[in-house]
C-alpha cells in the first residue's frame, strides 16, 4: 500500500477533535490523484473515523464511480457494525435515491443492531409505516435494555399519529 495511505491508516486511529478536523487532515495529505482515490475509498467503506467524514469521501465516490460506490454502499448496509450502518444512513440521508429506503429497509430485521434498527425506523418512518410500526412492536421488548426506552418513545409517537 502506498505511503500515503498507510499514513493516513496510522493517523486515524486517533481521534480528531471532530470529522472537520479528520477531514482537513486527509485532505492537506500529500498524495497522487491515485493515492487519494484509494485513500477515499478505504476511508468510506472501512475507515475508523466519523461518519460524517466517511460520507463526505462516499459522496466523492459516487461521483468519480458510481456503481462501485453502491457496491460498498450495500456492504456498509449489510455489516453487522453499526458504525458501518450509520455511515450509510448519513449518507441516505443526503441523497435523493429510491435505492436508499430499499436499502435501509434491511435495518427492519432481526438481523441489524438494535440501534441501526431504530435509526432505520426514524428514517423511514413515512415510507414504511406498517414494517415500522411491526419493528416497534418487537423492540419495545428487546433484550438490549439500552434499546427499549428510545423503542417505547417512538411507539408512543407512532400511536398518536
């Protein structure tokens, strides 16, 4: 791996004071057109950093190559890490595509941390609200005690719709 790159890994692994901070750092990194793409690429799909600094490379991704871009977005959807999910879910956030609420959909299952689940709640509470209202039901009772309250206050929202 080039030089740059496994500077930038080494850095990461310490906190910046925010994602503006990470993100000027790897942006005054002295790399070649080449070497940022990679850079771009591993900070999106498995970077340490925060979330908003890993959006900011998945939206210049996107734009240099899109249909790899979605690739990784399905793998950050499909990770079992909830930092990976909430990376897609800022990004869904930003976008305009039919694709992301397909995605996130995902979120509505055993499968997806608890957490993720009820982020993909909020987030697509008016696509799916019967899927949304069903999630519910099961998280009000999940066994992540963390899960339950944030589960029963969104429930109570839903039922006075």
């Amino acid at each position: 791996m080039d030089e740059c790159i496994e500077a930038a890994k080494a850095r990461l692994v310490w906190d910046f004071y925010g994602p503006v901070d990470e993100w000027e750092y790897l942006a005054g990194l002295p790399c070649s057109e080449s070497e940022r793409m990679e850079l771009l690429k591993w900070v999106f799909a498995e970077g340490p950093g925060y979330w908003d600094t890993r959006v900011r490379a998945g939206r210049i991704l996107l734009q240099e190559d899109e249909a790899e871009t979605w690739q990784t977005i399905e793998k950050l959807v499909d990770s079992p890490d909830p930092d990976d999910n909430g990376t897609a879910l800022t990004l869904f956030e930003e976008l305009d595509d039919p694709r992301c609420f397909e995605l996130a959909r995902r979120w509505l299952s055993d499968e997806a941390h608890s957490a993720t689940q009820l982020d993909a709640i909020e987030y697509l509470w008016e696509i799916y609200p019967e899927q949304v209202h069903q999630r519910l039901k099961i998280l009000v009772n999940h066994e992540n005690i963390y899960s339950r309250p944030r589960a029963q206050k969104l429930l109570a929202q839903y039922n006075s719709q």
